[in-house]
C-alpha cells in the first residue's frame, strides 16, 4: 500500500468509546464548536477559528486530500452522540523502507480529562503497528503541554529529548518534546498487559 493509497481509503477505527473515522461534510458544526476554543488551540499549530467559514475552509481541505491521497485526519467520533469531537492524524507517514509515522491529535476542551486521546492514541498506534507493520512511531508536543505529554507515556512511548526552539508559532518560538516507541516495543508491552489482564481474571 502506498501513502495515496492509505489516504484515499482511509480506514474506520473503532474503540469502546470512539469512532476514528473520515471526516465529513455534516462535521462542519461540531468542528467550529470545538476549534473555536482559544484554549483547545493554544497548543497546536493553528489558530482558533472566529468564523463557521473557517472551520469549513479546512473541512473543504480535508475532504479534498481524501480524495487526492494526501495526509489528512480521523475525525473522532463520541459514539454515543455521534458528536465529532476532535482529530487524529499521521502527520507524516513513510510506507516504504523506512515504516515510520508521526501521530498528532487534537481534542475539543470540553471532554479533556476523559482518557479519550489516550484511547484514540492506543487505537492508532495498534493499527500502525498490526495493519501498516510500520517500524517506530514517533509524537511530538509543546513543552508546557504536560496533559499531552501523560498521553504519550501512558501509551508506552520514549521520551528522546526536547528540541530546543524547533518551531515559531503564535509569535514565538517554542521548545518540543520527542517521543517514540518502536514495533518490538509495543509487542512486548501488549504481551505484559494482556498477560497481567488474564492474572486477574
């Protein structure tokens, strides 16, 4: 499969909780409601959007790159609304030789603190690893976005190191942290967890 290939057809995920599935022209609501929110975006790298014609002009965007196989996000869906609630993405993705990806995500504030990124993450790295036999994983946040940085070592990821002033966003530059975790990594600690889930059955 190639990366245009993986785009165009571009998987529904399922969890407890959530659908990861392509975007849609009736997200258009849902998205503004939640990228709206100047604290949703003060850790990413757009910014918040003052009008529903912002939010549609990425909408347009995305469902334009389904269509041309280039990068472009899961909505997450809440199941039990049906509620597009955020993002999940391989921002980059290398299919050939190299098997690698980086994950990058967004949540709207009103259901942080639910483990739901944590859920979505564990979803897509389980896919990465399985279906796209992908090598290493990699995500990146913004040193103060500690609640991303939970998420990343929840899921069994690296810390590699920060990289000093690596982006200027929103006027200034800022320092990023780097996480990993690699295939024989995730197999082993999925072993361990689903050998101490039958320990306490």
């Amino acid at each position: 499969m190639t990366t245009e290939q993986f785009y165009k057809t571009l998987p529904t995920l399922e969890t407890d909780r959530l659908l990861l599935r392509p975007m849609r022209q009736e997200d258009v609501d849902d998205l503004f409601a939640y990228t709206q929110d100047e604290e949703t975006a003060r850790y990413v790298t757009w910014n918040a959007n003052q009008t529903i014609g912002q939010a549609q002009q990425f909408l347009t965007h995305v469902l334009s790159n389904y269509e041309q196989g280039k990068q472009a996000p899961w909505a997450i869906e809440w199941k039990a609304t049906g509620q597009m609630i955020g993002t999940i993405d391989f921002i980059h993705l290398l299919l050939d030789e190299n098997k690698q990806a980086e994950l990058g995500y967004a949540l709207s504030r009103q259901f942080w603190g639910e483990g739901i990124v944590t859920e979505a993450v564990e979803r897509v790295l389980d896919f990465g690893f399985k279906a796209l036999q992908l090598e290493r994983i990699q995500a990146r946040c913004m040193e103060p976005n500690v609640g991303s940085a939970r998420v990343m070592e929840k899921v069994g990821m690296t810390y590699e190191g920060t990289l000093r002033r690596l982006i200027f966003i929103k006027g200034t530059f800022h320092d990023v942290k780097m996480y990993s975790i690699l295939r024989e990594e995730y197999v082993t600690q999925r072993q361990a967890a689903e050998q101490n889930e039958k320990q306490h059955q």
